[in-house]
C-alpha cells in the first residue's frame, strides 16, 4: 500500500506544480492513518484512556496488545473456570486503566498479562489432559481401543506419549 502510495505521488508531482500539495496532503493522511491502527482489544479512535493512548501511538505496545488478544482466546477456550478468568480480565483492565499514565507500566502490565494468560492456558490445558487420561482409565479399555480414542481426540497414543518422555 505504501509503495502504491509514493509511485503515485511521484507520478502526481511530475504532472503538475498545483499537485504538489495534493501529494503531500495524501502521503500526510496515509501516514497518519497508518499511525492510528487499532489494537487488538480497543479501537484507536474517541475518548481514550492514558494507557489506551499510549498504545494506540507505539507499535510495539500494539503488538503486545495484538500478542494479549491471543493469550486471552487460548485462556478462555481452555479454562475450567470462565467466570473468573472473565472476572480477573475485568479488574486487570481496570487496573491499568486508572494506574499505567507511562509506557514502561504499560509495558510492564502486558509482559504480566500475557505471562498470567499464558500459564493459566497451560495449567488448563494440563488438568483437561489429566482429566482425559483418567477417564479414559476408569473405562478399562483395551489397550488398542483406549490408542483409538485417544487419536479420535487428537492426543498421542500410549507409545507416542512414553517416547516423548524419554
């Protein structure tokens, strides 16, 4: 889009002298747009919070609001307990909202988040396959039937999971 964009200024600012401030009235509008992209979460665009604002102008801060968005929807489609990973997302939020004014706690609360989201993920996701494994023992199935529910749901079969051990 950015290379479409110069090619055709240039092609402006040979046509016509008066084209000249339409070239730049364009790129100056393109790179403000491009600056303004929204992050994940919220939407860069009317009453903003400090902490909003501060990542709405920092790509990098985007980014991790971009990498946060993602740690969320793996939390949330493992969890065992919905209403308080939904409930911790709303005090975390309001947190940093009325106490991150500077990128440095900005920053530092999305490593934090993403570091929470990312071990609930995985605790989740630990306890869903201990689960699974427990049931599928109490079921006293033939070592053959118990390897073809354990593909029919995606997870490593009896000697697949001993050789990942190892």
């Amino acid at each position: 889009m950015l290379t479409f964009n110069i090619a055709f200024l240039h092609s402006l600012q040979r046509a016509d002298k008066p084209f000249r401030w339409l070239s730049i009235g364009v790129l100056a509008a393109s790179a403000m747009l491009a600056s303004q992209a929204d992050a994940a979460s919220f939407k860069c665009t009317g009453k903003l919070s400090a902490s909003e604002q501060i990542v709405c102008k920092d790509p990098a801060l985007s980014a991790l609001d971009d990498r946060l968005a993602i740690a969320w929807r793996h939390a949330k489609d493992t969890t065992l307990d919905s209403a308080a990973l939904e409930s911790a997302r709303t005090q975390q939020w309001l947190w940093r909202q009325h106490n991150c004014t500077d990128q440095a706690c900005v920053k530092s609360w999305y490593d934090r988040r993403i570091a929470e989201l990312d071990a609930d993920y995985a605790q989740a996701t630990h306890a869903r396959d201990e689960a699974f494994d427990a049931s599928l023992a109490m079921q006293n199935l033939a070592p053959s039937a118990a390897d073809a529910v354990r593909k029919m749901n995606g997870r490593p079969v009896a000697d697949e999971k001993t050789a990942s051990t190892r």
